[in-house]
C-alpha cells in the first residue's frame, strides 16, 4: 500500500509539472523528463540555482522539491495559503487540476508584482519551517530521549535527558512516515490514541552508517516484544503482551486475551524505545554462569556503575545508616527495594548495588560475607520453552547471537530459538505440518538468517527486562547511540551530571 501510494504521488507531481511548463511555454520533451523539469522551474521562477542540487539530497530533497513546486505556482497567481497547502499535501492531485484547468495561467513574475505576504502568513510558514527542520533534526541527526526506568541505574539513572546520536548507526527511514510531530506513538494527553496512520508503511531502509554497533555501546531500540500491546496504561511494555498471553490465565489463547483487553498492533519504528547495554554483537556467545555475564567464554565487560544484588550477612550488629546512604549511595527507607531484610533471623540483607559499594561494606567490622544474589527461578525467560532451555536470568544459556548468512536448523529442539526471528522479524510463514516443519509453504530443515542480531542487557541486571526475557534485538529496531547526558533532575538538577558522555 505505501509503495503504491509512492507511486501515486511521484506521477501525480511529474504530470501536474509537465502540464504547467506547458502553460508556461516550456517545450514539452523538456517539461517531460524526470528531475530535468525541476531544472526548467528553477530557470523559471529565477530560484538560485543551488536549489536544484539541494534537492537531489535523499529526503531534504523532497521537502525542497514541495518547496518549489510552491514558488512555481505562485506565478500562476496562486498565492493563498488553501492553494499553498494543497500543493504540499496533495500535489499529485492539485498540480494536475492546475495543469489541465483552462482557468490556470502562466503570469511570471508579474505575479509576484503587487503580492505582499500578510503577517500571519510570515508566521504560519515559520512555524512550517520550524516544525520541518525540527522533526529533520530529530528524524536523522539526533533525538532527546529520557531514562523512564531504573534498568540502567547507575550508569543513567531516572530522569536524566539524553541526546540520541543516530548519524553512527545510520539513520532509518521512517516506516511510518505520517503521524503526529515529536511524539512518539501516542499523542499527548491520551496514552491508548496511536500517534500515527498506518495507511502509508515503507520498507525497512537506513542511511550508510559511520560504523556498526560495537559491543558495551549504550544503545536505544524499539523494543522487539512491544510490536503487539495490551493497549491500556497499566500494561503496554511494563506488561508486554506476550508475557499475559503465555500467563496461566490465558495459556496461549489469543481469542480470550483480545476479548478481555484492547489490543495494538504497533508498527516497528512506533515500538516503545527501550535503552541498554549491548552486550552481544552477531556471533557472539552469549551466557550468564551465577549471575556473572561471559561473552565468547570471558567474563564480560562490567560497567563502573552497574548494580547487581547482593546477599550481605552480619553478626547481629546493624548496619550503619548513615555510611550506607551518605557514603554508599543506596536508600534504606522502606518504599525501596534496593535495601531489603531477606533473613531477620540469620541477620542477612539483600542489598542492590554496584561492586564497589559491595567491597566498601565488606570493610565493616559486622559484615561477615558479601556474595552474589543469584536468582534461579526458571520458566520466564527467553526462549520460553523449559524442556530444552531450563534457562533462569542468573544462569542463562550459552547460546549464540543470529547473524546475517547463519544457517539454522529447524527442529523441535531449536525451533523457539528462531521462531519468532523467522516469522516476526523476518516477515515469513512457519508451521509444523506431520513432524515437519513448512517454511513459506515449503518444507524446510534450516533457515538462512537475513539481518543482524544484538543482544541487550541493562546495567542494573535485576531491575531489567532485557534479552534474558525477549531474546535477540533485529538490526531493523535500532534507534541510535546513546551520546549525552543534556539534563538530569530529581527533586533538583543534578549539576554533576550535566553533558556527561555515555560510556
């Protein structure tokens, strides 16, 4: 529909063109040909000719292209700001109208002669040009974006505002290229109302990168299990919609889950932003072994501030408080769960905390142990599927991160490994049809992967929905860099943190 609709557009502007240079004494081999006749409006309308160059620019270009085709009609004595509009909207129907009207004259510069633009007019095209080169800046430079959660605390803590580079990765095309302007799929005000039309969804593109992903960067993405929501504020990605669906209440049936709760489907690019650690780039081997991320059989690389919970046990003596929130940054109050008793009468606390606050308590006369909380509860994480993968968050895997070229085999061991890469990500047909397993229609032993595969973790590994829980991150759901910290407050601006780089 988006390719047709492309199509639609780019014939309607040609032949609304063709049919004014006509009008205007252009001969008609030259008001004919593609991109030529933009060279034949410029000489016209006595635009510098640097505007003709500038709009062969991918995507600048194309704002540039509507804004010739302004100043063209103009000199047909169209000069209102309904004839502007909808030469911006619709000039695939509005050029054409123009084109073939017998009311439609060429006047030139004589046009322009006797037109002065009315002052509210200079300010609507302000805030045209303003809102044009804002959503330009924010669609292919760089983005604001704010740390909602605590996963990557305290690498980012809750409220500091970033600036999104998205120039290294390459930018991407918008998918969905018609939706309401800086914000991002929902509109202001009201949490369940998409932002966007998804009449107009073009293929997946991005501009050339300056490098690829290297592993450790902080890097924002969609988030890859938030194509479908539970479209209600108490759930949406805090409560994704396939972890309700696999729940006990709905055990896989979808039918009940919609008929209870309001279900979106939401387009790649208008997925919530999610911001981690990419810990796994494409062939990596990842796995977590007592809690400890290694990666390619080496320990991992462990941020300065990255926080895990610790089982701290001590003689009886309590913990001094003041040492413990002054020195040690952590809250003991009750409403945090940073700080918690987990045994009264063995005298120990689990404690969330990075590794150097947990050598600092160490050093305390009533501590007699400080080690690793690990967390073995399976059956919650990716791939879901215990039989073969009796996985927990603290002790996960190994398993290796899909890259473009790897071939996979399909069969019941490995399949939930790949099924949704395959079928989601990948935009094919899967089913098991007598033991076998049916790839588009065909039966199939192995896929060959098509795109790249990231794997995420946050800095503050039990607080983060990560990887552990919905698998590999599509080259497709890449956002940006995470470049700089511009703001940050909590209660007060946080002074100290102000244009920090991201590390």
């Amino acid at each position: 529909m988006g390719f047709i609709c492309l199509i639609v557009f780019w014939l309607g502007w040609h032949i609304g063109i063709y049919s004014l240079l006509k009008k205007a004494g252009v001969d008609a081999t030259k008001a004919m040909l593609p991109i030529y006749n933009t060279w034949e409006v410029v000489k016209l309308c006595q635009i510098s000719k640097i505007w003709f160059w500038i709009q062969l620019i991918p995507i600048l270009g194309q704002f540039v292209s509507l804004w010739i085709s302004i100043i063209f009609v103009m000199h047909f004595k169209k000069v209102n700001l309904l004839q502007h509009t909808l030469t911006v909207l619709v000039p695939f129907i509005y050029l054409p109208y123009l084109g073939f009207s017998k009311e439609t004259k060429w006047y030139g510069a004589e046009a322009l002669v006797h037109y002065h633009k009315p002052a509210s007019r200079e300010w609507i095209d302000a805030a045209v040009f303003a809102v044009v080169a804002a959503t330009l800046i924010r669609t292919f430079i760089f983005e604001a974006y704010v740390i909602p959660t605590e996963s990557m605390e305290k690498t980012l803590l809750v409220n500091d505002f970033l600036f999104v580079d998205k120039i290294t990765y390459g930018a991407r095309i918008p998918q969905t290229p018609i939706s309401f302007p800086f914000v991002h799929n929902t509109l202001p005000g009201a949490p369940t109302t998409p932002s966007y039309v998804k009449w107009i969804q073009l293929d997946y593109n991005r501009l050339p990168k300056v490098r690829e992903i290297n592993r450790n960067d902080v890097v924002v993405f969609n988030f890859p299990a938030g194509d479908t929501i539970i479209n209600d504020p108490d759930y949406g990605s805090k409560n994704p919609y396939y972890d309700v669906l696999r729940s006990p209440e709905f055990n896989g049936d979808r039918e009940k889950l919609k008929a209870q709760f309001p279900i979106l489907v939401h387009p790649i690019d208008k997925t919530d932003n999610y911001i981690k650690r990419c810990v796994g780039i494409p062939g990596d081997i990842i796995q977590v072994k007592e809690s400890h991320l290694w990666v390619n059989g080496q320990p991992a690389y462990v941020a300065n501030n990255a926080q895990t919970e610790y089982v701290v046990v001590t003689n009886g003596k309590p913990l001094p408080e003041d040492f413990i929130e002054d020195s040690l940054g952590i809250s003991i109050s009750e409403a945090t769960s940073d700080f918690r008793v987990f045994d009264s009468k063995a005298n120990t606390y689990l404690i969330n905390m990075t590794a150097g606050a947990a050598e600092s308590l160490k050093k305390l006369s009533q501590v007699i142990s400080v080690t690793s909380f690990v967390e073995n509860t399976v059956g919650y994480t990716f791939p879901n599927d215990v039989l073969h993968f009796p996985f927990s968050v603290d002790n996960f895997g190994p398993i290796r991160i899909p890259k473009k070229g790897d071939v996979v085999n399909l069969n019941d061991s490995t399949i939930e490994l790949y099924r949704r890469l395959i079928t989601n990500y990948e935009h094919n047909t899967l089913v098991k049809v007598n033991d076998q397993y049916v790839l588009n229609g065909q039966p199939a032993n192995t896929y060959i992967v098509k795109q790249n595969y990231y794997w995420m973790m946050g800095d503050n590994r039990h607080r983060s929905q990560d990887s552990r829980y919905w698998g590999y991150v599509p080259e497709t759901h890449i956002v940006g860099r995470a470049a700089v910290i511009w703001f940050s407050y909590n209660k007060s601006i946080r002074w100290n943190r102000l244009f920090n780089r991201i590390k």
